[in-house]
C-alpha cells in the first residue's frame, strides 16, 4: 500500500516524461506486490481489487509519459 500511495501522490505533481515513468514504476512495483499475496492470505480477494486497480492507474501513468515526450 506505501507504494501506491506513493505513486498517488506523485501523480499528482507530475509534468514531465520522466515524472509519469516514475509515477508508473511506483504503481507497476504496488501491482506486482498485490498479486505476489498467496491465495490463502485472508487478503487474497482485497488483493486482487487493489492488484486491477493499481494496473488502471499503471496504464494510465504510461498514456501520460508518452503524451509527455
């Protein structure tokens, strides 16, 4: 969860290319931490909602680093 809100408020300031590239490696590294949470974790199916979550914002970052260049 750290990573994604630090990728949310990054997101915030960002302007440039490299900004949006480190917006979206925060949220690429928060996604792959959901999905590394084992399904018999009680957390499995929050998890998985943040994991698809946290991809809508990757993809997101990466549409606005390459509007940026």
């Amino acid at each position: 969860m750290n990573k994604a809100q630090n990728a949310a408020n990054l997101a915030q300031t960002s302007i440039s290319k490299g900004e949006w590239e480190e917006v979206a490696s925060e949220w690429e590294k928060a996604v792959q931490l959901m999905k590394a949470v084992p399904p018999s974790s009680p957390n499995y199916q929050k998890a998985q909602q943040k994991a698809a979550e946290y991809q809508s914002n990757l993809d997101i970052a990466k549409r606005r680093a390459a509007a940026a260049e």
